[in-house]
C-alpha cells in the first residue's frame, strides 16, 4: 500500500462538512432511520473489536447484523492492524460482499457462512454470490484469492475497466453506475483520489453510503489530488441529490 499524505486546504473541509452531516458513513455517526420515507431501518453495535489486548479471547471476525439483509463485518485487530470493515449486502437475486479484508485471513468461510445463515432463514436453496470492492489497496483486497477460481462466485476485480463493466458506469469517472441485486440497487459514484479505483456504494434501501477510504473522521490520505478534489465535489452533488 502507498499512501501520499498532503495538506487539505480548507476549500475541502468545506466541501466535506455537507457530505458527513448528510450520509457519510455510517460507522461512526447515527444513519438515516426509518421514519416514513421508507428508508429500512438498522442497528449499530455498542461497540466494536479493536484487536486484543487479549487476542487468544477476541473472535477473528465482529459479525454484525445491521438488519436481516446487511451484514457489517470488521476483522480484528489481532488478526491485521488495519482492522478494516467489510459489508454483505443481500437483494432477492445476489448477496455481493463488498471487500475481502487485510492480511492473513479467512474471509471465504466467513462469507460462506453469512450466506448459509441468511439462506436457512429465508427458507431458501440458493442465492448468486458475487464479490466486489471499495477500492484495491492492500487492506482490502487480500482476500481475493480465495475467490477468484471459484466457480460460485462472481468476482469483480478492482481495474477500472473490469469495474465499468460490472457497474455499468459507462464514462469513468463522472458517471453513476448501478448493480442491481435483485429487488434492490445499488448506486456505484466513482471517487477516485485516495486511489486510482475509489467507488462508493449508495444502497437506497438503507440509507448508507458506503464510501470506502475516501472520507473518514480522521487523517485521510490522498494520492491524486485533482480527482479527489473533483470526487468530493461529485459525492456532494450525489449526496445532495439522493439524500433522504
Ligand atoms: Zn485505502
């Protein structure tokens, strides 16, 4: 992973403020519950694992149930330091996992087992698997190998073109893509800038906006500084046009 640190002027925190109070994410600030305009309602857990202090004692993986058909996932610390969250979002035709996780883990399994639970409470035989990504920095991505030659799934590596064409998107990046999982869609925004392969995922259902590494309570990392500038702007814009 190479990471740039720069200078954010202060057109960006300007820029930014209208994004977090809107939508941002969601890990770390209340999300849009359901109150009549039919956003699907959700739960964030008291707290999440970090990682340790004792590891021997604390679960690889934090499975939280969002609400029956969004599962967040975040791997502990003791396992990569990195400690990234990972999301399993289910429609009627397709379960996508967004991200495979950092280090030497087994995200596959715990993929696998997500779905098998999801399925047994449905009442259900089968549902298409697919897996896709934020962006393809290091921290989210090292599971990928443990999808690529399996015949169940359909796995989106994290190039531009490939990514175009899961999505949709027809001009990269200004255009808005769409990843329908049956009974329900995802928006795909591309925000290149943190890296060169930055998408957001906004689920209308829920309200979230998963956004990645491209904005967080904390320092964040950029690596082309014209696209992130003209990212930020275009997620606004988003933001702005589809919040609820
Ligand atoms: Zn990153």
């Amino acid at each position: 992973m190479l990471h740039f640190i720069m200078t954010k002027p202060l057109s960006v925190f300007r820029m930014l403020a209208p994004v977090a109070a809107l939508c941002i994410l969601s890990l770390y600030s209340q999300v849009p519950q359901s109150d009549g305009a039919g956003v699907e309602a959700g739960v964030l857990p008291a707290h999440w694992i970090a990682g340790g202090p004792k590891c021997m004692e604390e679960s690889e993986w934090q499975i939280h149930e969002y609400n029956a058909d969004l599962y967040i996932l975040r791997e502990s610390g003791c396992t990569h330091y990195e400690k990234p969250f990972l999301y399993v979002i289910f429609g009627n035709d397709k379960a996508t996992l967004i991200n495979t996780g950092a280090g030497q883990n087994d995200i596959g399994r715990v993929f696998d087992q997500v779905v098998e639970k999801w399925l047994k409470r449905k009442g259900r035989e089968s549902i298409q698997k697919m897996v896709i990504h934020t962006h393809g920095h290091s921290d989210h991505i090292a599971g990928d190998p443990q999808f690529k030659d399996r015949k169940d799934i359909e796995f989106v590596p994290f190039d531009i073109p490939s990514i175009q064409k899961a999505f949709s998107i027809t001009s990269w990046p200004e255009s808005v893509g769409t990843l329908d999982l049956g009974g329900r869609t995802l928006e795909v925004v591309p925000v290149p800038g943190h890296h060169s392969t930055d998408v957001a995922f906004y689920d209308k259902r829920t309200g979230l906006l998963l956004i990645g590494d491209t904005l967080y309570p904390g320092r964040l990392y950029v690596t082309y500084w014209d696209q992130f500038e003209k990212s930020i702007e275009r997620i606004v814009r988003f933001s702005l046009k589809t919040a609820v």
